[in-house]
C-alpha cells in the first residue's frame, strides 16, 4: 500500500469523520495506491507530499472527466425553436 504509514497517521482523523465521509476518504487513499512507483522515484519529497500530489492528480482526473461529460452532454442540445408571431 502506498505511503502506508502515513496513511496510518490518518486513522484518527478518518475515525473522526461521519460515516460517509470515510468513505470517501477510503476511495482516495485507494486510488492514490496507483502512484506508488512514481512516489517511490522522488525521494526528496516528503512521503505526506507524495500522498497530496497523488490525491490532486485524482481529483483534477475527475474534474476533467466531468468537465468532458458537460461539454459532451451541451453539444447534444438542441436548440429551442424560435418563437414565431402569431
């Protein structure tokens, strides 16, 4: 697992949050486990700032995707028809 100690160190914290937001804290720690290899090639980095920059890599990977499905869903409108004089 990636960063596993300091994933410990959020044991606390995650026990603190409602139930659903362990979820999703979960979901992030398991996603960031992808970028162990990359975390593992700069070990000038803080382990905390290795775990951050997988976490935003994700996130903004998400928000591209969204942003996507919008563009996608807005080039499926149809425009309404002009309102003819009666």
């Amino acid at each position: 697992m990636i960063l596993l100690p300091e994933q410990d160190a959020f044991t606390h914290f995650r026990r603190a949050l409602r139930h659903s937001d362990q979820v999703i804290l979960d979901d992030l720690l398991t996603a960031v486990q992808r970028y162990q290899s990359a975390a593992a090639c700069t070990p000038q980095a803080l382990p905390v700032e290795n775990l951050l920059l997988a976490l935003l890599i994700e996130e903004h990977k998400e928000v591209i995707r969204l942003r996507n499905q919008v563009s996608a869903l807005h080039s499926l409108q149809v425009s309404p028809p002009a309102l003819q004089n009666e």
